[in-house]
C-alpha cells in the first residue's frame, strides 16, 4: 500500500513540475529581466539565457511527461515491460539533447555547464537503468 501512495504522490509531484515548467517558461523573460538590472550583471545575460532556456523547456516537458506515462505504467502494468523500456529511451534522448543545449551555452555562461553536466549524468543513470529492464525482459 504504502508503494501505491508513493507512486500516486510521484504523479502528483510530476503535475506539479509540469505546470511550474509552464509558468517558469512565461514569466522568465520578466525573472531574467529583474535579475540582471537587480545584480548588475551584463544585458547579454539575458539573451544568453533566454535563447538556452526556451529550446530546453519543451524537452524537460517532454521528460515530465514521460514519467508521468511511466509511473502511471508502474500503477497498471508494473515496472519492467517494454513500454518503459521505450520511454526510458525517450527519456534519455531528451537528456542528452539538454546537455547538449546547456554545454554549448555553458561557453558563454559557465554555470550552464553545471546544468550540462547534471543532464549527462541523468542521461547515464536513465541509460543504465534501461538497460537493466532490457536484460531483466530477456
């Protein structure tokens, strides 16, 4: 019982990040905007985030959604079957392509290398995992 829960609140926690995503990506032109005039740094550090930020958002999307498919996967069909195989590949991709976003940004930024690093590695222990299911299906 106490897995159910954990599971249900997970799917919650997902439609939580899905909506803060959703009003993050509205209002970061107006945060952007008041952090740069408010600690003085330099007015291409807006442009800078602004232009990693949004290609980024629909795939961090994409990742919540696919959890969500995933987890709601775990409630009906359990953990191991090749659906969630197949999302923890989408998964996956979606990461690699954020590293991928964040780590040229990182050139201009430094702490987007920071995110970049973070996404490789989830994309590593998303692989990883994949893998083990794949084996465990066999």
């Amino acid at each position: 019982m106490d897995k159910i829960k954990s599971v249900k609140i997970s799917i919650a926690v997902t439609n939580v990040f899905l909506v803060v995503l959703i009003v993050f990506s509205l209002f970061l032109p107006f945060m952007i905007s008041w952090y740069v005039e408010t600690m003085k740094r330099s007015e291409s550090l807006a442009a800078i985030v602004l232009v990693t930020c949004y290609p980024c958002a629909p795939f961090v999307g994409a990742i919540l959604i696919f959890l969500r498919k995933m987890l709601k996967n775990v409630l009906t069909k359990g953990l191991i079957n090749d659906e969630n195989t197949a999302l923890l590949k989408k998964i996956t991709v979606c990461c690699i392509i954020i590293a991928a976003i964040t780590a040229v940004a990182g050139g201009f930024y430094m702490p987007f290398i920071i995110v970049s690093a973070t996404f490789a590695f989830v994309a590593l222990l998303t692989f990883a995992f994949r893998a083990a299911i794949c084996i465990t299906l066999q």
